[in-house]
C-alpha cells in the first residue's frame, strides 16, 4: 500500500469515527465539547506522563480519555451552580486545563518530544512512519486505532441507538421510561473522548474538531432524520478528508489537516448556500414564492369585493390596481399574468374578471 493511500485511509477513518458522535453533540447543542475535549485531553496526558514517565505507556489514552470526562464534568459542576450558562462553563474549564499542560510542557517537560504544535494542528505525512504490525497485517497505527475507534462507534451508536434517539429529542420522556439520560449523557461524552484522544494524535485538535462538528452540521441542513444524518455526516466527513489532501498535495507546502478542515467548511458552505429546504437559497425563493402567492391572493380577494359593484369596470382595470393596491406597473403585470395561467382570472376588454375557480379560491381566502 503507498504512503499516500495510507494518509487518505487514516484520514478517512477519523472522519466517520468522528462524525459518528459528532452528530449527537450537533444536535444537543454542544458542539464546543468537542473543542474543549479536544485541547484538555493534553492535560490528561501530561499528567499520566509525570505519572508513568513512559510516552508509550497506555495510561497516557487512559489519562487523556479521563482528562476529557473531567472536562465534562467540571463544566456541568459550574452549570449546575446556575451562575453560569453551559457555553460559559466549557468555556471556563477547557482554558484552564489545557494552560495548564502547555506550561507544564514547557517548564518541566521541554526536553520531551510533546510538541504542543503538532497536538494543535497534527501532521499527517507523518501517519505511514509510524506503524503496527496485527495479524501480520504491518499499517500504520492510525489504522488500527481508529479502526477499532470507528467500530466502538458504530456498534455502540447500534446498540444504544433508540436510548441516545430519545434523550437526544426528549430526555424529559426518557427519564420517565426509565432510560437515565445522565448516564446516556456520560456514555456519549466518553464516547466522544475516547475518539478524540485516538484521532488527535494522527490529526490535530484542530481537524478534530472540524471532523467532529462540521459535517454533522452539514448533514443537518440536508435532512430531518436521525438515520439519514449519521450516514451523510460520515459521507461528507471522509468526503472532506479526501478532497482536502488532495487539495493540499495540489497546492504543495501545505499542512494537509489544515486543508481538510477547510474543506469541512467549504462543504458547510455549499449545503448552506444551496441545501434543497434549509440553505440560503431555497429560504430566498420560498420568500419569493411567498410574496407571489400573496400578491395573487390580493388580486383575487380585490376582485371579488368589487365584483358587482357599480365600480367593478373601474376597480377591476389593470392600471387601477397600481394606485389601489401600491404595485409598480411591473409587478402588477406580473401578477395578473401568472393568475391568468393558474385560470383563476380572465381578461376581457381590459378589464379583470373572476373564474369559477378564482371565485371559488377568494372565498376560501376570505373564509380563513
């Protein structure tokens, strides 16, 4: 397997492992968790380091998967004082933890290969030089952590699937049937520290976080169900890996998480600007569409209060209609003609008359 093909499977592996929960820190609203797990969880490190004194040691993801549980729970010991908002209380605790390791590197650990750089931004070139040999299979570790890390995910999320469904839209109704959403709660802010601390090492805080939360957002502007956004969440996330490294090889000297996380972006982007119900662009026309209808609405109902009046031929003109109802002469046309197609007007001698089913659509409008 080339080197390149290896960085692009790591690279894709992070994204669905970190997709996967991502899109239920997106949906409960907590989408600087992943940031905050994802700078404290150097605080666990450094700790287990000082510890153990072996940068090999498994304390050291043991220590950082606790450091990022800890992160949690400090932020929900502050919510719970009701002095501070959930926002303000992560945004307290993960500055703290993660100064504090940074000085802890730079004071006592300086001659250690901690490089607080490469913890922020990851370099994944790097990813193929350090490898692992299981089942005589040799691939770089990347591959084999977040391997197991995406697999944890998918059979945990199987498994638990209807329970974190349910305290994800109601936690109100499942507490009362019985399903502990604080424990649901903690599994998931677990979960999701144990895939930042397998990612991280490979890619950076920094992409982790865009893994994590940009292509659930993403998937949220395309649809409304649960299902369909893990799947397109884990899409658009390898989607955006692939595309960036590619990005990156093209533009050359380029860090390759930096431009896979700017990919995420440009994907958000795009489903912002265009999603077929939610982006930019359909709200624009749904306000046009809006406006149209409304404007036929008003002819209509315009037409049928003064159908059989004394003043209907003057009332019922289509030079009336701009002074009576405020319209540009453009605008009038316009609407007169699309109500001429949708057969609920006839003109006759310049003048505007009602159908049967123009007449029919007035009443109904009058009625509501």
């Amino acid at each position: 397997m080339s080197y390149q093909l290896e960085i692009q499977l790591v690279a894709a592996l992070v994204a669905a492992a970190c997709a996967l929960p991502g899109v239920f820190l997106v949906l409960r609203r907590m989408s600087l968790v992943s940031d905050a797990i994802s700078h404290t969880v150097l605080f666990g490190i450094i700790i287990s380091f000082a510890i153990v004194g072996d940068l090999d040691s498994p304390l050291l993801f043991i220590g950082a998967v606790l450091s990022g549980v800890l992160t949690v729970s400090l932020s929900e010991v502050l919510l719970r004082t009701r002095l501070v908002k959930a926002d303000a209380a992560i945004g307290l605790v993960f500055p703290a933890l993660f100064s504090i390791a940074v000085i802890m590197i730079s004071r006592d650990f300086s001659g250690v290969h901690i490089d607080t750089d490469a913890v922020l931004l990851g370099e994944l070139a790097f990813a193929p030089f350090n490898r692992s040999t299981v089942l005589g299979l040799d691939l770089p570790k990347g591959i084999w952590v977040m391997g197991a890390v995406l697999l944890l995910n998918v059979v945990l999320i199987a498994v638990f699937y209807k329970e974190l469904k349910l305290a994800t839209f109601d936690a109100g109704l499942a507490a009362a049937l019985g399903f502990a959403p604080a424990v649901i709660h903690y599994g998931l802010m677990t979960t999701v520290s144990v895939t930042v601390v397998g990612a991280f090492d490979h890619v950076g805080a920094i992409l982790v976080v865009a893994l994590m939360i940009a292509p659930p957002a993403t998937a949220y502007l395309l649809t409304d169900r649960l299902s369909r956004m893990l799947i397109l969440s884990v899409v658009i996330g390898v989607g955006a890996a692939l595309s960036g490294y590619w990005v990156a090889s093209w533009i050359g000297n380029v860090n390759i998480a930096g431009a896979m996380a700017t990919m995420t972006g440009v994907f958000f982007l795009a489903a912002l600007i265009f999603a077929p119900e939610r982006g930019l662009l359909a709200k624009r026309l749904e306000r046009i569409r809006r406006r149209q209808r409304f404007a036929v609405e008003m002819l209509l109902v315009h037409l049928s209060r003064h159908e059989g009046s004394a003043r209907e031929q003057l009332e019922n003109s289509l030079n009336h209609l701009t002074g009576e109802l405020n319209w540009k002469a453009d605008f009038a046309q316009t609407t007169v003609r699309r109500a001429d197609q949708q057969g609920l007007i006839e003109r006759q001698n310049g003048h505007l008359q009602l159908t049967n089913i123009g007449r029919q659509t007035a009443e109904q409008i009058l009625a509501r």
